[in-house]
C-alpha cells in the first residue's frame, strides 16, 4: 500500500486531536478527524483536513483507517528480557522476581548475554512501531562495568531506528558508598545516559535523595526513579522525591515509575503529594501490566482486589505529565510482554480506563514520553517532521483496541518497514541451564 519510492499523499487517514498539534479539522467526540497526509523526502509534508483541498487521482485512500505517530516507549528492562524460560518468578511476587532476577544476574550477564536479549528486545519493539525505548540498566557492581558498553553499542547500532536511552538502575542504599556511587554517576555522564535509583522508606532517604540530586546537578543529568512500587501505604518517596527537587531547586527532567501506594493512601495525604508533585514539575509514568502482574498477589487462594496502578487521572487533572510504558518483558517482574506500545495502551485503556472520554490519553505513549526523554518532534504527526508513523486497521477506538493489530503497516521515512518479529528459539541457547 505504501510506496516504496516517490512522494505521496494519504488521504482519508483518521487521525487523533492529541497527536496532531496545529491541524483544524472538526474532530468527534473520540478525538478523531479525517486527514489527508502528504509524504515526501521522508517527511510529513503536509496534514490537512480531508475534504479541504483537492486530493489527486494517484492518493491511497485509507477509508479511514487510525494512524498513529510511531509510539515512545520510556520505562523498561531490555537488560533483564527474556530470561524467563532459565529464571521464572517461583511465586509470581515481587521478592521472589527481585530474588530470581539477582541470582540470573550474578550467574549469567555476560556482555553476549545481554547483548543478544536487547537486540531481540528491540527487534520486537521496532516490529511494533516503536521509535524511542528508554532501559534500566541493573548497575550493581559489577554490572555497570558489562552493561553499559553493552547499551552504548546497541545505542550505535540501533540509530536511525529506534533513539535509545538508558538510566542506571540500583537500590537508593547504594549511594551510600560515596565513592563508587560518584564512579558509577561519571560512568553513567559519559554514556549520555540518566540518572536512575530505587527509592525505599530508608531513616536517611532524605539524606540519600540530597546525594542524587547533587550528582545529577554536578554532571547535568536527568533523573529516572522507580518509587513505590508497594501495596505499603507508609511508602511515601514520591513525595520525597518531589520534596527533595524542590529544596535543591533542580530543573532538569524528573521521571517516576510506579508509584503504586499512592492509590491506597488517605485522600489528605494524598492531595498534598500530588501538589508537591505539581509543583516539581515531576513527569509519572505508570507500568499497568507489571502493576497488575505483582500487585496485589495473594498465593493463599485468595483473589487480588486492586489493579496496583497509580493515581493518573487524579495527576493529569493537575497538569501532570502521565505516560504509561511496557516496563519488564519476559522476566520475573512480569512473565509476558512484548514491547507493544499497543499493547499497553490497550490493557492501559482497561485498567486505567482511558475511556468515555478518550481525552488526550493517547499523548501518553507518544507525545509526552516523547517530550519527557526531551525527544524533538517525535510522538505527533506534523508537517515538517518525520514521516514515521503506524497505519491500523481500526477505524474506530473499538476496532483499533479489540484486536491485536497484527497486520499493522508501520512507516519510518515513508517508507513501509519490513515486520519480521523474531523467533523465541533464536535464544533457546541462552536459556540451557
Ligand atoms: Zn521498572
């Protein structure tokens, strides 16, 4: 359907309020409008209402199928994917995925290792219409001395294809050994990469916060946290963070996963937290699938009873940048996944309810992930930018989210990849014991 040289316009593509900054067109109640697209040099050249200008004999008339700008995906765990066939959670909860995923570490993360789940990890998100994917990187030592080469030649290697970052990925009580933790912050600027720690309801969290944020101030860096990611109401360090951002007055960009015992926290505790949050101008992105995978697991014949995700409606009404991300695939934090950004945004529909209205919601796979990993002109469809871009079949929310899209056209530089998704026994030889 796409042509594989030329110039070309689409017309008759359903496009979405929430991607398309500057078209007028008289959109639905869901959001959409018709449009037609113009493509050429591998750029949107223009967008405009269907219907507003004459289209030519030779456009290629979608018949209103939804395009999408290609997804952001920004929280995940490429380092750890696909071990789950060598190394499967025991009991489905999260101490046994931390235990699992540990000893998996120690024994087997050689830099071939890991090198051959990321790329399959991206192969499979690139197949889905992925541009940009940010990891953690497991970076205690001596991890950080094998995976971060590994991340900066993937980066090399994927260019063009996917925009790949990464954030170093260690429980917060690791800064307290000041020298490594200063060794691992350079190791960590000179890879161009963020700053990430595991917030826990430690007596010196403020004091261990303080040192984060000095580092991330010394070297220029983002910060990416994983915080709350518990059932245990007394967890609080998302308002920490927020704390700590404002009183040390950082202005770069600050990313926080989880953040699960929000949603169980009185209302007044809550109110503030989000106001602090608010006020640090912090971005919260929400793993639904993960979320519902470890949250709330009984194992006593019992049924879980909440979903596990964050307030991210209650975020959103607050101007709160809120995205949702694929977070763990195939490992012991989350046994399925695929790096589908639709995926997410379909279970995210369901669990988060993303519905009735739609609103701007689906800015949180693309646009604002985009705007948070400081991604220029990636997450919308607008003329003079790229043409990358997914052609669904779905022409409506209904049709796009009741099926898995397997058939999806994905469009990078106008032209049609090729979508090859790899084969599970390409790493059956990884997975021996
Ligand atoms: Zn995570």
């Amino acid at each position: 359907m796409i042509p594989a040289s030329g110039s070309y316009q689409l017309s008759n593509a359903r496009v979405h309020r929430s991607l398309t900054p500057g078209l007028a067109a008289s959109y639905d109640a869901d959001g959409f409008a018709l449009a037609d697209i113009a493509v050429a040099d591998g750029k949107i050249s223009s967008i405009v209402a269907h219907g507003k200008s004459k289209t030519p004999a030779d456009a290629i008339d979608l018949g209103g199928r939804i395009v999408l700008p290609c997804f952001v995906d920004c929280h995940t765990h490429i380092d750890k994917g696909h071990i789950w066939p060598r190394k499967p959670n025991p009991d489905g909860t999260f101490m046994g995925a931390l235990n699992a995923t540990g000893s998996d570490r120690t024994a087997r993360w050689g830099a071939e290792d890991v090198a051959r789940r990321m790329d399959f990890s991206l192969r499979s998100a690139y197949v889905h219409g992925t541009k940009a994917v940010r990891t953690h990187l497991d970076s205690v030592p001596p991890q950080e001395e094998i995976s971060w080469p590994v991340f900066e030649a993937m980066r090399e290697k994927w260019r063009g294809r996917i925009d790949l970052q990464a954030a170093c990925l260690l429980g917060i009580e690791g800064v307290r050994d000041k020298a490594w933790f200063e060794r691992l912050v350079k190791r960590v600027a000179a890879a161009k990469g963020v700053l990430g720690v595991v917030t826990y309801m430690l007596p010196d969290l403020e004091e261990l916060l303080d040192q984060v944020f000095a580092q991330a101030i010394k070297h220029g860096l983002d910060l990416d946290f994983h915080a709350d990611e518990t059932e245990d109401v007394s967890a609080i360090s998302l308002k920490k963070i927020a704390e700590a951002s404002l009183w040390n007055g950082f202005d770069g960009n600050i990313l926080v996963g989880h953040c699960c015992s929000l949603s169980r926290q009185p209302d007044l505790e809550v109110l503030d937290t989000l106001d602090k949050v608010a006020k640090a101008r912090l971005a919260v992105v929400s793993l639904p699938m993960c979320n519902l995978y470890l949250q709330d697991r009984r194992n006593n014949g019992t049924t879980p009873r909440w979903r596990g995700v964050t307030l991210l409606h209650e975020m959103r009404a607050r101007g709160i940048k809120v995205a949702v991300a694929s977070d763990n695939t195939r490992d012991p934090f989350y046994a399925y996944g695929d790096l589908d950004m639709l995926e997410v945004y379909r279970m995210g529909t369901r669990i988060l309810h993303f519905d009735h209205p739609v609103g701007d919601w689906p800015k949180a796979v693309a646009a604002t992930p985009a705007e948070v990993m400081r991604l220029d002109g990636v997450g919308t469809l607008a003329p003079g930018g790229s043409a990358d871009f997914i052609v669904f079949k779905g022409r409506s929310w209904t049709e796009l989210l009741s099926r898995p899209e397997s058939d999806r056209i994905v469009v990078r530089d106008g032209r049609a990849i090729e979508r090859k998704l790899p084969d599970y026994a390409e790493l059956d030889e990884l997975m021996v014991g």
